[in-house]
C-alpha cells in the first residue's frame, strides 16, 4: 500500500466517522428536551459534517478517479464506510446520545490535537480547525454528563447504563493496521495506543465529577477497520443515499 | 391639572409611533392580542421545524443537507427569540407550550401540510419562507417593541432561508424530466396553502380591527397577500414553472396580479385540525417535551445541588 492510499483510506475512516456521527445527531432535530439543547446539537451535527466534507473532499483528491465527496458519501457501500461501531449505535435516549457523544469526543480531542502536528498539510490544517469545535462539544456534553450524573436518582441511572452499554465499543477506537503503521512512519498520524491512557484520564475526570463508576473492562466489539459494521448502519445508508441512488443521472 | 385617561396616552403613543416597552402601561386586551400573536409565531418557528426535520437525513448532497441543518437551525432560534419577547409579557414559556399543548394556543396551518418529496424542501423554502418575509418584513414597525426588535433580527435571517427554498427549486426544475415533475408537483401542492398563511380576507379577518388601530398589525392580511403573489410569480416564471392559478392574470389598471378564488373550506378545515398532519405535529412535540421531563428535571436537580454547595457553612 503506498502513503497516498494510506491517506486515502485514513480520510475515509476520520470523514465517515464524522458523517454518520453527524447524521445520527441530526436525527434529533426537533426532539431534544429543551430548545436550546435542540440548537445545540444541530451545531454539532453541522460541525461534524463540516468535518465530513473536507475529509471526503480531500480522499477524493487523493484518489485520483474523478469522484466528489458527494459520491463518496451517497455511492459506496456498508462493507466500504470506515466509521467506528460507536458512532452508529443508534440515538436511545438523551443519556444515551451524550454518552456516546463524550466517549467519541473525548477520543477526537486527543486525535486531532495530534493531528494538528501532522507532517500532512491538510490534515493538520483540519485538525487545527476542528478542534476549536471539538473542545466545545466535549465541554458541552461533559456538562451534560456531570449534571445528569450528579442529578436526580433517575438521570444518575439513565446515564451510569449508557456509560456501561456504550464501553464495548471503546476498545475499537485505539485498533490500528497497516495504514496507520505506514503513516506514523511518516509522521503524519499519531500511534493510537499512545492516546489511550489520556483518553482515560479524562474520562476518569468527568465520571468523579458526575458521581458515576467507570464501566468495568470486558469484551470490546470490532470490525469497522474491515468495513465490517453493526445492523444500523445499512439502514442508516438507505436513508441517506436513496435519492442519490434512485435518480442516479440527477444533480440538485 | 388635568389628568389622562391611561388608554388614550397609549393610543397617542401609537400614533406617534413610539414603541411600548414591557414596563409601560398597556391595556389588558393590547397585552392580550400580543401573547395570542407572538406565541403563534414563536410555536410556528417550533412546529415549523418538523416538515423540514423530516429531509435532513435524506438531503441529496453534503451541501443541501449542510444549508438545511443550518436552515432549521435558524427557526430554532427564531422561535427562541419569539418565546423571550412574549415572555417580556409576563407569561413563561412553561405555560406558553402547555397553551400549545392544550390547543389553546395555535401555530401556522401550513406545517399541517406534508413534505412528500425533496421538492417540498425546496417549495416550503421559496413559497413559505417567502410569504413569513413579507408578513414579517411588515412587523418589524409594529408597536410592541421586544416583538419589533425580535423581527427585525429575523428578518436578516430570513432571505437566506428563502434563497435555499428558491435553489432547490431551479436546480431541479432544469433537472431531469422526473426532478422538473417533482418541483412543478411541489408548487402545485403549496401554492394555495401559502396564500392561506396570510390569513381571511380582511372583510372577514376577526383579530384584525383592533391589532390595526394599535399597529400590531401594519398592514392587512389582503394587503401582504398581494404583495407576495406579485413578487412570486415572476420568480416562478424565470425557473420555467407555472403557478396552479388558471385566473392568474396581470392586471394593467390595478399594477398587480388579479387571482383565483381561495378555498376557505380547506383553510377551516385545517384550522379546525383535519389537516394532514395536524395529529402528528403536536404528538411529536408532546412526546419529544415528555420524553425531555426527566432531562430538565436533572438539570434543575443538579443546579439546586450546586447552589446550596455555595452557601457557606
Ligand atoms: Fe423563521
Ligand atoms: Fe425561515
């Protein structure tokens, strides 16, 4: 595999993320506990697709073949998106979304601060970018974390179930394959295992804070390094890329 | 020395076009007529956001769904700013979403209507954020002034919106055979709902007496209407789609667009509830308000929690 299909596939794996996280968060619009909260995680899905598209964009450019990030996003599919099995768990509750949320930010926070120092123009230039969003997103959903933690008897258990639930599908964020081995060479992506003891850290921090127990190791689910994905995220492509694929000669 | 009627300095005020301000005196029927109008605004931005929700997930490109979002977004916060200004009223917006709840408390028939098709995103924008601009355009003079201010904010949003609606509906309709079927579809379904959002004509309208002598209102509901039709149809024209209206006829000696008869039957009946998606629009706001209970009781838990940490021991 030569550097440039590395990066090609690396921008899939951080834009896919980013667009499936996006649309699950979207799904909320309209639905949210308070208006305001509804603002707010139209945001981010909005930063998160923002995200998406330069990703995609820039793997399109890197392909080579003529493809826009609109083909990349509505014309492959599920055994070719790169999207960890978190990010397309679906919304359950509000508890659930934000503990979703904080595993997912928590674990960009640290990715895209070392990004930010990639020997990769692009990819450090987006990191820069996108971290101003992620530190408020992170900050806003720890909020959200401590408070439901911290309290009624209700929200502490809604949250500490979606905290346990949620942990299996931790462990595959840090995998790592030949793509990054060939790009950390090149010192254009960070060693992923050097991030897990911050990740947890931090993670450790907010639990205190919100009163809640860190959910306890066990079986880690795996398989989006593959393209090998949960249930969820066909359904989630049917919807997104149905009128794309039902009117393939169309442009809107 | 003489002393004044409370009502006719009001009524001075007005016709000077001085803005009343919350802590000023205002008869109860002005603050009445004001807490009716602006919730219905503020629950109209709110129900409004579900027709256009329903399409995030299905946008046919990054960029559409990109504008969308930030699309609904907007109304969002348009319905934010609306609740504060009727809350400058004295009322909260707890008791302002059980009025909407209850029935009491109304929103804009039009997002009764159903989106069938991506083209509907592209009508609600171009023909129903269309007609809220000139209905808003005119409010921002109206005498209420936190109302005025909250307009005048969001008119400066609003013409985006309708831009959006606008592109979809060009793209497609220079599109494939299918997509120009789409968005002539689409405007033959909203044509006649936006000109209903307007409201009765003004011979029959029942708030509009009143709101007009204390320019809540500043211009009548045929008034705007016109306005709108005259603006849309060459808009409709220039993206080589034809306006549902076999009557529509310019009219030389009235320099305005002469139209087909509106039927009211339709407007009363969804008024009244039976539009297509009156049940739906209101169950989901319920079950998306309930489904929050516990959220914002946490968050009140917690805020409590954190206050009496304060208190020194
Ligand atoms: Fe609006
Ligand atoms: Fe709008």
């Amino acid at each position: 595999m030569t550097v440039n299909e590395a990066l090609f596939n690396y921008s899939l794996r951080l834009g896919d993320n980013s667009l499936i996280l996006s649309h699950r968060l979207s799904e909320w619009t309209g639905k949210a506990p308070i208006l305001e909260e509804d603002l707010a995680i139209t945001n981010i899905a909005l930063d998160k697709l923002g995200q998406a598209r330069f990703l995609l964009q820039y793997a399109a450019q890197l392909e080579g073949k003529g493809r826009s990030e609109d083909d990349l996003a509505y014309k492959r599919s599920e055994r070719e998106f790169y999207n960890s099995l978190l990010v397309e768990q679906p919304n359950g509750d509000f508890a659930f979304t934000m503990a979703r949320q904080l595993l997912n930010d928590v674990f960009d926070f640290f990715l895209y601060e070392e990004l930010t120092k990639s020997t990769n123009e692009p990819l450090a230039s987006l990191a820069a970018k996108s971290l101003k969003e992620i530190k408020y997103h992170l900050r806003h959903c720890s909020e959200w974390i401590i408070r439901l933690g911290d309290g009624t008897e209700e929200s502490h258990n809604r949250i500490q179930n979606s905290m346990n639930e949620l942990w299996a599908y931790t462990g595959e964020l840090f995998e790592m394959n030949e793509i990054d081995s060939i790009l950390i060479k090149e010192n254009m992506v960070p060693d992923l295992s050097k991030l897990k003891p911050k990740w947890n850290n931090m993670l450790c921090e907010i639990f205190e804070k919100a009163t809640l127990k860190k959910p306890e190791e066990g079986f880690m689910h795996t398989g989006s390094r593959k393209g090998v994905h949960s249930e969820y995220l066909g359904f989630i492509l049917a919807e997104m890329q149905y009128l794309p694929r039902a009117y393939p000669s169309a442009t809107w | 020395m003489e002393k004044k009627n409370p009502e006719d300095s009001f009524q001075v005020k007005i016709d000077a076009e001085e803005k009343i301000e919350p802590k000023d005196w205002m008869p109860d029927e002005y603050r009445r007529n004001l807490i009716r109008q602006i919730s219905q605004h503020a629950h109209s931005e709110v129900i409004g956001m579900q027709p256009e929700g329903n399409w995030i997930t299905r946008a046919p490109s990054l960029r559409a769904k990109a504008v969308l979002l930030a699309k609904i977004q907007d109304e969002g916060g348009h319905g934010l700013y609306l609740y504060s200004a009727c809350e400058t009223l004295g009322i909260s917006r707890d008791e302002l979403i059980e009025q909407l709840h209850s029935g009491k408390a109304k929103y804009s028939s039009i997002f009764n209507y159903p989106t069938l098709t991506w083209a509907d995103i592209g009508a609600v924008g171009w023909l129903v954020d269309g007609a809220a601009i000139v209905n808003q355009v005119s409010l921002q003079r109206t005498s209420y002034g936190p109302y005025s201010r909250a307009m005048i904010r969001i008119c400066k949003e609003e013409s985006f919106h309708q831009r959006q609606g606008y592109e979809i509906m060009a793209n497609m309709a220079k599109g494939t055979l299918e997509q120009k079927q789409m968005a002539q579809d689409a405007l033959n379904r909203w044509w006649w709902p936006s000109l209903m959002m307007f409201g009765p004509h003004d011979t029959e309208s029942a708030h509009s007496a009143k709101s007009m002598k204390w320019k809540i209102k500043r211009e009548s509901n045929d008034e705007l209407r016109q306005r709108f039709i005259d603006k849309t149809v060459q808009q409709a024209e220039v993206i080589g789609l034809s306006i549902p209206d076999p009557d529509l006829q310019w009219n030389e000696q009235r320099k305005h667009y002469d139209f087909g008869k509106i039927n009211w039957e339709e407007f009363t009946n969804v008024l009244n509830g039976n539009g297509p998606c009156n049940k739906q629009r209101m169950a989901n706001h319920i079950q998306a308000h309930q489904n929050g209970a516990w959220v914002r009781e946490a968050a009140m838990a917690y805020a409590e929690k954190q206050k009496n940490k304060k208190v020194p021991a």
